[in-house]
C-alpha cells in the first residue's frame, strides 16, 4: 500500500505541475500524454494491490 500511495501523490504532484505549466508557458500535449500513462499506471496499481 505504501508504494500505492506513494504512486497516487506523485500522479496528483503531477497534475498539479503541468497545470501550473499549461497555464504559464501553454498547453503541451507530450506533458499531458505522460500524465495520463502515470495515471494508468497508477490506477492499475491500486486495481492489482492485495487486501
């Protein structure tokens, strides 16, 4: 659960980066795309841990 966790705060710093970003300096659909795999990444962690 601690690696768990630890995905899910790095995924949401994430968001919070490249929003800061998009906002700042424009849209970029690379920063956007490795978002959206880390956030798969994340959600397949959290569908696969046990308990």
């Amino acid at each position: 659960m601690s690696a768990t966790r630890t995905m899910g705060t790095i995924t949401v710093g994430a968001l919070v980066v490249i929003t800061a970003y998009t906002v700042a300096l424009g849209s970029s659909g690379w920063l956007w795309f490795a978002w959206i795999v880390l956030g798969l990444v994340t959600l397949g962690m959290v569908a696969t841990r046990d308990g």
